[in-house]
C-alpha cells in the first residue's frame, strides 16, 4: 500500500519489480472464492483480505491492467459473502458479528473497487450503514467497537466511513466527530487511530486539518529512525499492531500517513462526490 500510494506500481517507477512480486504474492495466494485471508497468522483472516483486497483495487485502478481486474473483483465478492447477514459488519472470519475496525478495511477496499469501477452491491453498503448505526452514539459523532461507545480509533473508523458511505461535511454527526478528533489530536503511540484520524481530518480540511496536520507531520518526521539498519523506518511498542506487525507494520502506516496529501482524493471535492457508493 505505501509504494502505491506513493505512485510505484508493477508497470511503472523505480520499484514497479517489488510491487509485482507483491501482487504475484497476493494474487498466489487466493482461493478459487477470492478469500486471501488465509495470508493471516492467528487469525483475523478478515483483516488480512481486507487490505489485501485494497491493494489489488488500488494497482487495478492505476494501471487498468486486464490481468489484475478478475481477482480484484474476486477479492471484492469474497467481502460481499463474509458480510455479517444479519448485523451488516465484518469481523476476523466470514459472517460473523461485526467489529467497526474490520469493518473499515472492508468498507475501504468496496471504495477502491468502486472507484475502480468494478462491481459494488448496493445491498452490501446498505448492510455496511445498518452496523454502523448500531455501534454509534452521539447521532453518529462517535462509535464503539462491537456496541455503542465511543473508542478513540473506533470513532475515527467510523467516521471515515461515514464520509465514504456519503455523509456531507455539515452533518452534525461529522462535525462533532471532528472536534472530538481535533481536540484529542495525534497519540504518539497509537498508530491506528492516527491511520485513520488523518484520513479524516484531511477530507474535512480548513483549520482543524492545518492544526493536525503540522502536530502529525512534524511528530513522524523527528520519530523517524536516523541511524543503523532501521533508518528511515519507525517503531513504537505498546502500538496497536505493533506487536504482531513490528517495524514494517507501524512503517507502513507511518508512510501511509506521511501520503495522505496526495494518495487520497478528498471526499468533499466535487469529482469525488460523484463517486458516491449506489444506494
């Protein structure tokens, strides 16, 4: 994800020989269902098709490569099944209840497949509001993890998919959910929320994205590992994910962060807009 973000693929750049390796990996790995989530060690196979999933819809959708779009919309149907029938979520196996972060990496990839113009359920998405009604509070300003609450990265899930599913900036829900956002501002441990949080403040903009953006910016930049065979990588412990993830995990979320400028249309631009989710 992060060398995609920053532009390389398996066609072009200085990298495009990793990235192909990557999706030949990837792509190696799926089931005759489309389900990559075998790729995760102890479970939360979800998760790991998830961004699985994002991959292959993103280098799809840069390069319109024939051979990628069959098992990205494979990957894509394979999200359509493991919904939850009843509570409309995704958790660590096929449908099961839903938790609001696995339903993130879900929602996440339905839009880069969509972008991408492959195929997208309406019913899927309806599924994908119904879950975040039930974990929400606040009329939508902030959200739990499998129940009503208001978790700190669970909020800043929510909300980012609240805005790809269509919420307009002025809504209440978005508004107090960014304050909450802005107020709390970067954790200098937790990588996730911060993941998540800059997604959300950069498509909402103006001053609240200024003021987080140079607290964000500037904490990973001093962070950064200057020196021996980890330069220019970061790792923080006690980070979510971190223990199982390690360095390249927390880098690849520190990169992705560090991409947000450019990796991400904002949600509230008018080419954007008319990408909406079908309903």
């Amino acid at each position: 994800m992060p060398f995609l973000g920053a532009g390389q693929t398996h066609i072009d750049g200085k990298y495009k020989a990793t990235v192909k390796r990557g999706l030949y990996f990837l792509t190696s790995q799926m089931k005759v269902n489309g389900n990559m989530g075998d790729l995760a060690q102890g479970g939360g196979s979800m998760y790991s098709h998830g961004l699985a999933s994002i991959v292959l819809c993103e280098a799809y959708a840069m390069t319109h490569d024939k051979f990628l779009m069959a098992p990205a919309q494979m990957s894509l149907n394979h999200i359509v099944y493991a919904q939850d029938p009843v509570g409309g979520g995704w958790r660590y196996a096929p449908r099961q209840a839903g938790d609001t972060s696995a339903v993130g990496w879900q929602l996440m990839a339905l839009k880069s497949g969509h972008l991408a113009y492959l195929q997208v359920p309406p019913k899927t998405i309806q599924g994908a509001i119904k879950f975040l009604d039930s974990v929400q509070i606040g009329s939508g300003a902030k959200y739990g993890y499998t129940n009503p609450g208001a978790g700190q990265a669970t909020t800043a899930v929510g909300l980012l998919c609240r805005m790809y599913l269509g919420w307009k900036k002025d809504h209440p829900g978005i508004e107090r959910g960014v304050e909450y956002i802005s107020s709390t501002g970067p954790s200098k441990g937790n990588m996730y929320f911060n993941y998540y949080g800059t997604q959300v403040m950069r498509h909402y903009e103006g001053e609240k994205w200024d003021k987080w953006n140079k607290a964000m910016r500037d904490f990973l930049v001093e962070s950064q590992e200057k020196n021996g065979h980890a330069k220019g990588s970061w790792h923080f412990k006690g980070d979510h994910g971190a223990e199982s993830g390690g360095r390249v995990y927390v880098t690849s979320m520190a990169t992705m962060i560090l991409e947000v400028y450019y990796r991400h249309m904002p949600i509230y631009g008018k080419a954007a807009a008319q990408d909406e989710f079908p309903l």
